[in-house]
C-alpha cells in the first residue's frame, strides 16, 4: 500500500477499492474515523458484524503497522492470506513458524514494510516481541476477543490481562478492543484494563436471522439426529457438546447415520485438530462436533445450525456459540436440547471448582440467567437481548415466538411435588430420586416403592393427572429456580429448598408449558384444585414454619446447609 501516502485516500476509498465493499456497515464508519484520529475504542458487534475492518482500514490510514493482538492462532493464518489477497501487507508472528520465517517477518516490520501484524499475545508479551514492536513505528494496537481480558469470563486468558503494558509503554498509539460478547461488567472490565478514556461503540446484537429452539431433552442424541436429518440434510452445522466423551461419541453416532461428521476438541492432536478445521471450512456439509474449544472467530459463513447437546453454562457462552450459525445472514437455526441433567450438572460444575466464593457467586448467577433463558415461555430473543442490555419486541423468529406454549397452572401439582419428597423423606429417613418420587405420585406400585411401603402415603397416587414426561418438565423448572435441590453426589437425590416454601405456600405461581396446539382433543386432566393437595400443602406448610423456627435458631450456628429438611 505504498500508494496511500501519496494518495492519502480516505476510508471509503479504502473500502471500495481495497476491500471491494460498496458500503461500511452499522458503526463501521464512527470507529473507523475514531481510531483514525488517535482515540481509544471498545467495540461490541455480534460475531459477523464486521469487527475486522474497523481497525484494519485505521492501520491502512494511519502511518505505521497496525498490531494485532489475537488468541486465535488457527485463524491469524487465514486472515493474513485473505489480507494478502486484497493487496495488504500483512503476517503473523506466533509459535507455528519457525526461526527463518520469525526473522523475515520481524525484519519486514522494522523496515516498515508491514500494514498489519497479528500477534499471539504470549509472543508479544515475551522479551523479543515487545523488544521488536520497541523498534517499530505502530500505527495501533487491536486487541480481538477482548473478553478474554475479564477473569468472569468463560474465555478467560491470563496473558490478556497483561496487556495493560501496551497503554503504559505507548501511550500515544491508540488502542482498539473489540468483541462479540460482553455483558455490562465485562464492558467495563475491558475498558479499566485496556484502554484510556476509550469510547464505547456499540451495535445491535440482533441476529434476526437465526431462529432461536430449546427442545425439551428426552434422548438428546437421538433428538439431534432427527433434527439435523429432517431440517438440515446435507448442511454445515457445529454440535456443542460439554466432554470430549460425548463429542467423539456423537460425531461417531452421526457418521454412523451417513452425517459427515467430524469431532474437535484439545484433546485432540493438533494434527487432527488442524486436518477436521480446514475439512470443516473447505469442504461443504460438515457437522463439527465440539467442546467449546472450537469456535471462537471462526468466519465460515454458510453455518446453519449451531446445536447444543448440553446447555452452556452462560447467556455470553450461548450468545457467541450460537453466533456462528448464518453469518451470511441467510436463515439459521440455534437449537439447544435442554434437560434437567443441564441444570445439576451445571450447577455441580461450578460446586466443584476451585475459584472463590465471589466467582462461583458470580458464575452462580450467570447460570440462573441462562437456565431461566431456557425456560422461557415468552420471546427468547427479547430475553438474550435483554441481557445484553438491549431492548426489543417479541421476534416472530423463535420457538416460543412461532408456537407460543400454553401454559398450565401447575402451582397445585408443584406443591404436590414438594409434599412428596418430603413424606417420603420422613417416614424412611433418607431421601430419594426423582423416578422413585414419580412413581409414588403417579401410583406406581414398583419395587422399591413396596419395600419402603410408599404405597401407604397420603401422596401415593395423587399425581396420575400427569404424565411422567410433565413431572419431569415440572421438577427441571423447580430445580431451576431453586426450588428444588438435586444432589448429583448422592444419587441425584431431591431435597427441598427454603424456598419452597413458598411454592406450598402458594406465594409462587408454577407453569407447565404444554407444546401441542390448544385444540388437540388429547387434553389431560385440569388442574382445579384437589382437597386433598391442598391439604397436605396445609400440613406441611405447618412443618415448614416449624422448621424455619428451628432453623433461625440451629443453622447459624452450625452452618446446616439450606436443604436439610428436619431437625
Ligand atoms: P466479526 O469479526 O465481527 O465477527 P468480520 O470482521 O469477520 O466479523 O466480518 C464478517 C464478514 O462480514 C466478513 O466476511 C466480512 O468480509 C464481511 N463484511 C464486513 N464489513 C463489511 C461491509 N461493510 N460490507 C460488506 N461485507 C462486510
Ligand atoms: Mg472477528
Ligand atoms: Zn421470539
């Protein structure tokens, strides 16, 4: 680009004549004219939203080499060759090349021969790399997938936040951070640790063409093989699963079913990894199934589906996975199968962390957003919005949108739930699963029902209005809430919780959501109230206060956790 300096062409001509694109998109235009004239910028665009060019065309227009700082190295690769393709002189410096590559290209950004330099983070905190941007003249810093600054974050890298050293050793040169996902207090982590007085540039995060699902989980697997063969036959696709286990198992399954499935996770060798990447980029129709490992940045824009096996432990999480279906605008579906599985797993994951009391707090609540996201029987959209701070209407482009569940006031059979479990608890003393509680409420004489002679509980059989699938949808939704304990070191065992209380209280509304049409004959039983619920909510409600009494008393001092349920 050696013309530019003669020329001094400004942005649109850059865009037009360099990129080919007729026109920027959305706030392109601001940050690009910010960052050119020397000031500190945060960007927050969705995956997809053009990122890249808003420092790119500033590097171009301003006099030196734009650094940029990104944790993908898989991906520096291809944009470097996608640069050169345009006329830009672009490389990359990180652990992939080796020591006569490193030479030339650390010899071409001295001499200033460079428009762009991509950076590992790791090579430009090390000695030499900092040393070599020392005897260089930088036009800016970028810093991609800036969230990996923030310690909450699910993509944390500890690398970024030494980035701080940018600001301190070249105040002067302006830096650019820029992500896809950020809630409030990421936004503002970023902007404390990276930048100086930066503005704030934020766009929409709607993504209007991806249809966003969230099937009720009953076999998951078989669920995303229906799925994919009935909806998406031949298409791209990313399968999010939670272990390396259940990826390689169901990239296994799929292929199995004629799917060209391929499975990525780091437990793979880097040879593999590397090999099912490019398959995945270059080739048409593959389903990548996947941890989370694989994703971030990846700019392949015929993806249309992204599936998720297991729930992920964030709205940030779920918001970028999901991102990566239709980049190219055209329709996509985000289908998620979630289970009451997700929800103690989950939950269990965080328990066994070893981060401090504030981060599981934080990772606590970040989970019940994501758990109440999928639950929702109103737009999911205005709610992933929503949490992005964003407000909107309902969407017309989601389950709940397309198909609005009815909802059954289930606040009689939630208390019957809850009385359950605790006679059961209190005539054997120790507590049980939820299949061994369905039974009981349904009436259902097994084994093990017999032999702890359950069938002479008042609550035997006062559930058989229901089907064990709505149990199930009704238990998951308490667990969501914390209504219910679920015990994942013992057996998956329910305790109550303080409060739920206020579900046999009936100071808490529950619904059920029922799926099918309205107008199907197949109706099942009403929920007017039976006495004999409503007694036993009485009763128990009676035990609750006696427990709260002893408990005020008893728990402080010894610390008794919230779903011991009698003294
Ligand atoms: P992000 O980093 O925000 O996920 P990218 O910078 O990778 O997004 O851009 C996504 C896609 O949009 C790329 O294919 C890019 O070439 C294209 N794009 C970006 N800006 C424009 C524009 N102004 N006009 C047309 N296409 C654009
Ligand atoms: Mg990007
Ligand atoms: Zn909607």
């Amino acid at each position: 680009m050696n013309a530019r300096l003669d020329a001094r062409p400004d942005a649109e001509h850059l865009l037009q004549h360099v990129w080919g694109y007729p026109a920027f998109r959305g706030m392109q235009r601001d940050v690009v004219d910010h960052v050119a004239a020397g000031g500190d910028a945060l960007v927050l665009m969705p995956t997809g939203g053009g990122k890249s060019l808003c420092y790119q065309i500033p590097a171009l227009l301003r006099a030196g080499i734009g650094v940029v700082v990104s944790p993908l190295i898989a991906l520096m690769q291809d944009q470097v060759a996608a640069l050169e393709e345009l006329g830009v002189r672009a490389a990359f410096l990180n652990s992939t090349l080796d020591a006569a590559t490193v030479q030339d290209v650390q010899q071409r950004a001295r001499r200033g021969e460079l428009d762009l330099l991509y950076m590992a983070p790791e090579r430009l905190l090390s000695e030499s790399g900092l040393r070599l941007l020392g005897q260089c003249r930088i036009a800016l810093f970028a810093i991609d997938e800036a969230h990996c600054v923030s310690q909450w974050g699910h993509d944390f890298r500890p690398e970024y936040g030494q980035l701080a050293v940018l600001r301190e050793r070249w105040p002067e040169v302006p830096r650019i951070a820029l992500t896809a996902t950020a809630d409030v207090p990421t936004r503002q982590e970023i902007a404390e640790r990276l930048l100086r007085d930066g503005r704030a540039f934020v766009s929409s995060f709607d993504r209007p063409n991806i249809r966003y699902r969230v099937v009720e989980k009953r076999d998951g697997r078989a669920q995303l093989l229906n799925f994919i063969r009935t909806e998406h036959a031949g298409d791209c696709g990313v399968v999010y699963c939670l272990s390396r286990n259940t990826v390689e198992e169901v990239a296994a399954m799929l292929a199995g079913h004629g799917i060209r499935a391929l499975p990525y996770h780091a437990g793979l060798p880097a040879a593999q990894r590397a090999s099912h990447l490019r398959r995945f980029l270059d080739e048409d129709g593959v389903v990548m199934v996947a941890t989370i490992a694989f994703g971030m940045g990846i700019d392949k824009p015929d993806v249309r589906f992204v599936a998720h096996l297991d729930m992920p432990r964030s709205i940030e999480g779920y918001f970028q996975e999901t991102g990566r279906a239709g980049r190219d605008g055209l329709p996509a579906q985000a289908w998620m199968a979630y289970g009451l599985s997700d929800v103690v797993q989950q939950r269990r994951l965080i328990e066994l962390s070893e981060a401090d009391d504030a981060y599981k707090r934080l990772s606590s609540s970040k989970l019940d957003a994501m758990l109440a996201l999928a639950e929702a029987a109103d737009c999911r959209r205005v709610r992933l919005l929503g949490y992005f701070d964003e407000a909107s209407g309902p969407c017309g482009n989601c389950d709940n949108c397309l198909n609005p569940p009815e909802l059954v006031d289930a606040t009689e059979s939630a208390q019957k739930l809850l009385s359950c479990i605790y006679r059961c608890r209190q005539t054997s003393g120790t507590s049980f699963a939820a299949t061994h509680i369905i039974d009981v409420l349904r009436g259902k004489r097994s084994e093990k029902v017999e032999r702890h002679n359950h069938h002479a509980l008042s609550t035997f059989g006062i559930g058989a209005d229901l089907s064990e699938q709505d149990w199930r949808q009704l238990l998951r939704q308490l667990a969501a809430q914390h209504l219910v304990e679920v015990d994942p070191a013992h057996f998956n065992v329910l305790h109550l919780t303080e409060s739920s209380r206020e579900v046999l209280r009936g100071a808490r509304r529950i619904h059920l959501k029922r799926q099918e049409p309205a107008a199907a004959g197949k109706r099942r039983a009403s929920s007017t109230p039976r006495p004999v619920a409503q007694a036993l909510a009485a009763d128990d409600l009676a035990l609750f206060e006696a427990l709260r009494a002893w408990r005020s008393g008893v728990a402080r001092e010894h610390g008794v956790p919230a779903y011991v349920v009698l003294p």
